[in-house]
C-alpha cells in the first residue's frame, strides 16, 4: 500500500473550506485487490492493538462521527475498518428521525446520552450534526416538528450559528475532557451516488438499503452541500478538525479511514498499566498456589 497523507485530508479551520473543490477520488492507495485486502488486514490489527490499550489505559475516550449524503458508503466502510476490534471497547449508534420522546428535549440531548466511557471507542453513524444538515435543508422541521418557542426561531440564521456554537463547545468540552472527537465526511459525488442508487434498485439482494426518500432528497443536493460547506466550515477546530474523505471509490475510503484512526489512537498518551514490584512479587507468588491447585 502506498503512504497516504492523512492531513491532506484534515481541515482545522484554517481559511475556508469549499466542497466544490473537495476531491471524490483520489489516485488509488493499493495496487489491486490483494494488496487492498492485506493493507486493510493490517490496519485493523493495529486498531485491535491500540484499542485494547486504550481501554485497559482507561483515561481516553474516542467518539468517531461519520456523515455522508445518501450511499456514500458509511455502513460498508464502518464494517470493513473496525472488524476484528475487540467489541468490548466498541460501541456503535445510528441516529436516525427523533422519536417523540427525543424531540422533547434540546436537539443535543439524545446523542449525549450515548456518549463515550472512557476507554471506549464510540462509533457515530450520523449524529448531532443531522440538525444543522437535513433540518436546515429542511427548514419545516425546525418550526413545525422541534417544538422549540418561535421566539427563538424568528432568524434562522441565528438558529444555524448557535448550533454551530453549540457544537463546537460541546466537542470543547469533550476533548478538554480526555474524550477526542473524531469526524468523517465521506464525500461522495452526484454522478456515484446515482449509479450506487441504481444498483441498489436493480440488484434485488440491496433492496432493502433503498428508500424512495433517498431519490426525493437527490432534489436538495445543492441544498445539502451547502449545509455540510457551511457546517465544516464552523465547527472545525485544530482539536477538533473534519476530514474529508473522497468516497467514490470505497477501498481507497476505507484505507484513508482506517490510517486516521490508527493515527490518532498512536497520538493518544496511553500504555498497559504497570504493576509495582509489590504487586509483581504478589502475583508471582499465586504462581505455586495455581499450581498446588492442579495437584489437588
């Protein structure tokens, strides 16, 4: 596998953001289809390693968020870069429409209560984010839906940069917490996610990944990009950047996914606790008693 640069995919806040500009597809990372599966394999055993270490550690946490539009190929890429991690330090949540019960309460709340422990990695499939993407696509759901007191939703404008403000104190404080965040934008072009849609139409096995909703929404791309240029834009901080990741090609996706996160659970202070001579020659000494037990 060739060397990938993963700031060339890091955005820190740092002059401004254009998704036109954004690549779908960069030159391939692997060679062929072995060389893909061999480099992946790898990845995910380093993960395995670092993850393991960062539970037993148990100061960290991670909170890994990924959004995309529609068949950009979150699931798959979910599936291929943490298979082998150890589930026990792995937690995965997908955000889908509020429940009345969600919407009583702030547009924060449900998502907080599924934040990470410590020593845990937490895997966003969607997120907090929803709420300045599809519902500033979508405007009526914030007044008709939110039920939040109209004096607070006279200016949009005003919605979307609390929000924004909002988010990024609350990733402030979770880094200033020992819980770093991590966010993905898998950014996938139109002309992609047509055919990724029609295969799903066509190939009975992925009928069930396909909602009549998606080709509806294919209406508000601009819409979209706009929201997800604009949200990156403000929330991305040097401790909390956005990448993104061009998502055409979802081997090459999965391998720059899969680097970032080796890379940054490398960055993290951790270590295997170590035991005290005290505890050592404790634990060596129920070596003969395991044995006179074998005896017995």
């Amino acid at each position: 596998m060739k060397k990938i640069d993963i700031d060339h995919f890091r955005f820190d806040g740092k002059g401004k953001f254009s998704i036109k500009k954004a690549a779908t597809k960069v030159s391939d990372y692997y060679e062929d289809k072995e060389d893909y599966e061999n480099a992946l394999k790898s990845l995910q055993a380093e993960l395995d390693s670092l993850q393991e270490m960062m539970y037993a550690h148990n100061k960290y946490g991670l909170l890994v968020i990924f959004q995309a539009m529609d068949a950009a190929g979150k699931d798959g890429t979910l599936k291929a870069v943490f298979s082998g991690v150890n589930p026990q330090g792995m937690r995965f949540y997908s955000f889908k429409r509020p429940s009345e019960t969600e919407l009583d309460h702030d547009f924060l709340w449900r998502t907080n209560l599924q934040l990470p422990e410590r020593g845990t990695i937490t895997v966003f499939n969607r997120s907090y984010y929803e709420e300045v993407l599809v519902v500033k696509a979508h405007p009526e759901i914030l007044l008709k839906n939110q039920r939040i007191p109209s004096e607070y939703t006279k200016d949009l404008s005003d919605v979307w940069k609390n929000r924004y403000e909002d988010i990024s104190n609350l990733e402030k404080y979770l880094n200033r917490n020992g819980i770093h965040v991590v966010k993905f934008f898998l950014h996938v072009s139109k002309k992609e996610q047509s055919e990724r849609l029609i295969e799903r139409i066509k190939d009975p096995t992925k009928n069930w990944k396909f909602e009549e909703q998606d080709v509806k929404e294919r209406e508000f791309w601009d819409d979209y990009q706009n929201a997800y240029e604009d949200a990156i834009n403000d929330t991305s901080s040097k401790d909390c950047p956005w990448y993104i990741i061009p998502a055409d090609d979802k081997k090459n996706m999965r391998l720059i996914v899969a680097n970032i996160l080796v890379h940054k659970l490398m960055s993290l202070d951790i270590e295997f606790p170590k035991s005290d001579l005290a505890r050592q020659e404790f634990l060596f000494s129920l070596i003969d008693t395991i044995k006179q037990q074998d005896s017995i």
